[in-house]
C-alpha cells in the first residue's frame, strides 16, 4: 500500500472528548472515525488488523472443533419470546417493527438463533458435544458509549455456543475453551489479562467468568489476590471480613439530634465507621415491596449480589413509609409483609454498635447482635475492599484494580433449551434437555485494548501478529533519483520476502514522516537517504525498543537481519 492513497489522515491535535489512549491514537493514526455516539466506521488500517483479530479467533476455535457459522442479525421477537428475554432485557436492545408491523430486534446476543439453528437437527445425544461460533455483527442501545471501540453500540464479536449431555462434560469443554482465550489473547500481544468470576447477568446459568486486561483505564472493579491466583469482579467478589467484635457493654439510648449519616454520627461521637450499623433501603418495583438492608457502616452493598439474592431488580430509594423512620432505622423484626429486611454477614457477633433506635431522634449505643437481636440468617451481600483478606487462601490481601472486559464465557444449563423446548434423545432413548454454554469475545474491545497496553507518548506500538502492516519503508529525498529507485526495488522485493509493507511515498519532511511512522505503530521502519546510500547501506527501526540498524543494501543480508528483528519481537 502507497501511504498517498490510503484515505484517512493522520493529525497532531487530540480530539475534543477523548478519555482514552486507544480513543485519541485510533482517530489521531486514521484508523476509525465516529459516525456518530457509539458508532464508529474503520479505515483499511484498522481493518487490516481487525482482519488479523479474528483469523487468530477462527484458528484457536477451529482447533477446539468449533464449526463457524453465520446467524442473522434481524430475527423475529417470537424467538426472544420463547426464551423470555424480550420482555426480560430492557432499553438496551434495539427493538422495531417490519413494514407490516411485525415486532422484530436486532441481535445483542445470539442464544436464541443458535438454538432455532439446532433445533430438531440435532436430535441424539450421539450428535454431541458440538460447539458452533460465528462472527457477527452486534447491536446495543449502550447508554454510557465511552472511550472509542471500548463501548459502543455497534460491535464485532465472536459468540460461540456449546451443547453437552452431561454438566461434567460442559465443564470439561469449559476450561477447554478457558484455556484456548488465554492463548488467544497471548497471540494478539495481550500481556496483562486474568480471567474473573463474574455475575451471568442476562445471559442466565450460575458459573460465568469475564476475561479482562489490567489497566487504568478499565471500566470494571476487580480484586485481586496478591498472594494466590484468586480474582474476581468486585460484584461477585468474596473476602474475609476483619471482625471488630468486643465484650458486650450495657446498651444505651442517645439523642442524636438532626444527625443521621454514618459520616455525622461517627463525628458526634467519636468513632469510626466500623463501630456502627447502617441501613441501605431500596424498592423492588416488581413485587412493590421494601427492601431494608443493613450491613456494618464502612462496607458498601453490592448490589448485584443483592438483586441476585432477591431474584428481582433492586432500585435504591429514600425510604418513604410510615413504618420505617428514616434516618434512624435500626435492627427490627418487621410484621409488614411490604417490607422485607436483609442482614450482612459483616454483622454476626458485633457486640458494640451503634444503630438507630427506630424513633426520632435517637441511637442506640453498644448494641449486640448476639443480644439485643439475633437476625434468623445472616447474607454475604457488601462489597469486598482494597486490603482485605482473600477467601480463597486466607492468607494474601486483596486489590482492586481496573480492567476491560475483552471476553467471557458462561455455563448455562438448560436455562435456553428447557425454555425453547430442544430435546434429545440420550442412550436409553428418553427425551432430554441438552446443557448449554457459550463464549464470547469482543473484537473491537480487543483492538482498542491491544492499544491502551501497547503504546507510548508517540502513538501506537502494535505486536507483530497484528499489525496492519509489518514494515513501514521510509525514503527521504523522493526528489534524489537513486533514493526514489532503491525504495521502488525494496518495495517490491520486500512484499516477495513475504512482508506487508506501507510504503510512505510522499514528498514530505523527514521529520511527519517519522511521526506517523511511530503514530501509525508499524513494527518496523526502513529508512532509506541519500546519506545512507553513500555506504550502500539503509537504516532498519523497531518501533517497540527504538534500536536501529545499518544493514548493506544486500538482499540476503536485509532479509536475514529482518528474520532475526521479527523473531525477537513477536
């Protein structure tokens, strides 16, 4: 490719509303351009490694015997109505109507087309385990589109579903599949990705982990053990709770006066967080109920644990009913059948707290959950924190870091096939549910992603297995008659060496050239001058280390020095 042909330009200026690295570099390099929010077309260059994302993708699936299909973007609502994610999923799916007003969505996901594409093919369990994948375009009313190909709203994806007999043998191919992501991501360049315990969300099933890149710029909290492998989401995070636990002392009532956050009664009287109770009310909007949660007064609620604790959507409310004081809610056994209460297992055996006392404008001083009120249970339901202890090895302290999500997989059951009615017949000849898992990684996410971890203060550093173009040829002096023919030869001779070369033929300063060169991050970057010609000789640049070359202008020396560059980047 002729750098003077290829359409898009390369630009000194960050863009207005530019919060990340991979956002400023890919619209700064000519790689993408907004169409609008959440929307985003991409130039060959970004193509091209698009192109190279997904070829890594189909050759590891291929290898754990993915079969690649193609399933529809457009399908009928009857099909989501089956499953009963049309009415579950909200605002975020694209939902419209065909020109006789029949309701249809575009697909956000694609469980459901995958088990129409099965369904009543596949008919015994001879016929499994099989595992199909595609690599499709998605859609998402995203309402928080941010930081370029990170979020957005429009997106590539590979979407993979596996269908079993047995739960042993999902999660044999589980962890099959585990292992063929980290791989995946280790061709692309990738170098700091974890795989989480994660919540299923929508997708459903009860094991689900996300795969994420470490970075600052990640949209999701995760902890981290720094002693063992343990990580996890910060939703489905577990710890070990500190227990600040001392001899009962005779309880008390206190005015508190207009005092009533955990921030004015530890100031009031002298404590800290940790010696209190504090009560977080929320509204199930479904079933009309409250929902009073109370947890120790330094943790926060984690409310997916919550919500998938009440199997319901939780909304977090100022509590307004005539039976809860608000601002001074202590532990107490509601006899309303609207309210319901909840109690963290940061709780049990706290001896010394202090609560609300249930009345204006008081608390209670020294209050025993082993006294004053034993909860019939207690749940895991707050957040874990920096510097708490792991659950897993008890012994390393937790940290919380920031990662994107750049893959996931989840088990699912039979939660699809039971709802879509797909059955099998197993080896005794009954009908059978077959069990379900699928897998998804985000291509576009991963192309931003390889950027946020490969770049510096210049631009992009693409790995060599991705890059749009491995050689980036760079004559200066286009007007010296024997730099315009060398570099005509070299490119020729480099594209039969097998390399895919950019050859920068504009009759610009050496000074832009070399800027997009490093903005554009092409792995290697050949110089070609009238001074370097005077030794027969060319200059050889590694974009990752900055180290350069003077190799003769020799064909079995260029090639061979090239080999020994690629092997030592790869």
């Amino acid at each position: 490719m002729k750098l003077s042909k290829l359409v898009g330009e390369r630009t000194k200026e960050t863009p207005a509303g530019v919060i990340s690295k991979s956002h400023e570099y890919l619209l700064r390099a000519g790689y993408i351009k907004q169409v609008c929010n959440g929307v985003f077309s991409l130039f060959n260059p970004a193509y091209r490694v698009q192109a190279k994302i997904v070829n890594i993708i189909r050759e590891e699936m291929d290898k754990i015997g993915g079969q690649e299909v193609l399933l529809p973007v457009l399908m009928p609502r009857e099909l989501w109505d089956e499953s009963g994610r049309y009415s579950s999923i909200g605002s975020e799916m694209f939902r419209l109507k065909d020109r006789s007003s029949h309701d249809m969505v575009l697909g956000m996901t694609h469980e459901e087309a995958a088990l129409h594409l099965v369904k009543n093919t596949v008919k015994s369990y001879d016929q499994l385990p099989f595992m199909v994948y595609q690599i499709q375009t998605k859609l998402r009313d995203e309402p928080r589109a941010r930081a370029g190909l990170i979020r957005v709203r429009e997106f590539t994806m590979k979407d993979a579903y596996s269908f079993h007999t047995t739960k042993e043998d999902l999660e044999e191919y589980y962890n099959i599949v585990k292992d063929a992501y980290f791989k995946i991501y280790k061709r692309m360049g990738m170098k700091n990705v974890v795989s989480v315990k994660s919540d299923s969300g929508m997708m459903g099933g009860k094991i689900a982990d996300e795969f994420m890149l470490i970075t600052d710029i990640g949209e999701d909290s995760l902890a981290v053990c720094d002693s063992c492998d343990y990580s996890a989401n910060v939703e489905v995070g577990e710890s070990i709770l500190d227990n600040y636990s001392s001899e009962e002392k005779t309880s008390e009532l206190i005015n508190t006066g207009d005092c009533k956050t955990i921030e004015e009664i530890c100031k009031l009287l002298d404590i800290e967080p940790y010696q209190t109770c504090k009560a977080v009310c929320y509204y199930l909007a479904k079933s009309k109920k409250y929902v009073i949660v109370y947890i120790r007064g330094d943790l926060e609620v984690n409310e997916i644990k919550l919500k998938n604790l009440l199997k319901e959507e939780v909304v977090p409310i100022s509590v307004d009913h005539p039976k809860i004081v608000a601002g001074y809610i202590g532990p107490k056994d509601y006899k309303e059948d609207d309210i319901i209460t909840i109690y963290d297992i940061s709780l049990k055996d706290e001896k010394c707290l202090v609560v609300g006392a249930n009345a204006k404008p008081y608390h209670i001083k020294n209050f025993s959950f082993n006294r004053d009120f034993i909860p019939e249970k207690f749940e895991n339901i707050s957040k874990v924190k920096e510097g708490q202890c792991c659950a897993k090895c008890g012994r390393g302290k937790l940290k919380i870091v920031r990662g994107i999500e750049i893959g996931n997989i989840f088990q699912l059951g039979t939660k699809y096939t039971e709802s879509m009615k797909m059955t099998i017949h197993d080896e005794n000849g009954k009908e059978i549910y077959p069990i379900m898992g699928c897998y998804g990684i985000g291509v576009g996410r991963c192309l931003a992603s390889i950027v946020e971890e490969n770049c510096d203060e210049k631009g992009i550093i693409w790995p060599y297995n991705v890059a749009p173009w491995q050689i980036y040829l760079c004559p200066l002096r286009l007007d010296d008659e024997l730099v315009l023919k060398t570099s005509e030869n070299l490119y020729n001779k480099l594209q039969n060496f097998g390399y895919e070369v950019i050859y920068d033929d504009r009759n610009i300063s050496a000074g832009n050239k070399f800027a997009d060169s490093e903005l554009m991050g092409i792995p290697i970057r050949i110089v070609v001058s009238p001074r370097s010609l005077e030794n027969n000789s060319i200059e050889i640049v590694v974009r990752k280390t900055g180290e350069k070359f003077m190799c003769e202008l020799n064909d079995e020396k260029i090639n061979s020095l090239l080999k020994e560059i690629v092997n030592k980047i790869k």
